[in-house]
C-alpha cells in the first residue's frame, strides 16, 4: 500500500488548480534545474543540483543517468540512499493530480538499489536497500529490502534470499 496524503479539491479537476497547491515560481524554477540536470553528464553536479536548488536528499555516489526526472513539483519528498543508481529515462513522483482530488506521499529510494531504465516510480513507495527493478517496471507498491520486482504491474521476481541463493551459485 502506498503512503500518501489525500487532499480533496471542489470545482474543475485538481490540476487545472495547481497553483493553489504549489507556487509557480518554484514550479518554473524546478523546471529550468531538473532540464539542466537531466543532460548534465557529471554525476557530482547533478547530485549537488538536486541537493542544493530541489532539497532532495541524496547519498553519496548515487548515480542518476541520463534524461531521469524527479518530481517537479515536491522534488524534495524524494530521498536516495548511498551508492544507487536510477536508470535512463525513468521518472520517480511524489504527487499525483486526479479529478477531485490531490495526493503527496514521500518516495523512499534505499541505498544500493539498482532501477532499471524506463522505470516509474509512484508516490508513497519505499524501495529497500539492495532492491533491484527491472527496467521499465511500474512501482507502484513497496519493494522489500533485497529485493528483485520487475513488470507493469511490478511483481516480485525473487526475494532477498533467493537473490543471495543464486549469487552464492554462480
């Protein structure tokens, strides 16, 4: 189950009134960073981008390839562990805008992780320590620590200690 806050809206439908839930100046300012981010080819400066100018937290040697976008709204609800990596072209959010209402959750990225290219990850996951997603997987539900999921809709291919197993048999 994903954790995410819900907020209710009346009248049209809650993205034509995103400016009631997010300042625009933040969102174009967001905008312009992560554009910039997304074909910076230094590692160092795109952490340091998204640290400084998103207030996302994100660990040491965490990887970001290239064309990845994090949320452009609540960028800073977005937490990376140490040492991971987010493969090409995936998307990580932390709202989504319906008709009658809004949600915010926190998106937990663990270190260690590998995330497949092409991958989406929806608001309020919690993706453990040593997790690995296919690419082009939907997350859409917790990933356990250890983990291997993959599809759409994500499925649990093997648990952390059947990964271990098949590591020790190698």
């Amino acid at each position: 189950m994903r954790k995410t806050k819900r907020y209710s809206v009346k009248g049209s439908n809650s993205l034509w009134q995103i400016y009631r839930t997010v300042s625009f100046w933040k969102v174009f300012k967001n905008v312009i960073v992560i554009f910039i981010a997304r074909y910076m080819p230094f590692l160092s400066v795109k952490n340091w981008l998204y640290r400084t100018f998103l207030r996302m937290h994100v660990g040491k040697k965490t990887a970001f390839a290239l064309m990845v976008v994090p949320d452009i709204m609540f960028p800073e609800k977005i937490s990376v562990g140490s040492n991971t990596i987010i493969g090409y072209n995936s998307t990580i959010l932390a709202h989504e805008y319906l008709i009658d209402e809004y949600r915010l959750g926190d998106v937990k990225i663990g270190s260690n992780v590998m995330i497949g290219a092409n991958t989406t990850i929806l608001p309020g996951v919690t993706i453990g320590d040593g997790a690995v997603v296919s690419a082009a997987t939907l997350v859409h539900k917790d990933v356990p620590a250890g983990a291997f999921v993959g599809g759409n809709p994500m499925q649990l291919i093997y648990t952390k200690e059947e990964m271990e197993a098949r590591q020790r048999n190698k």
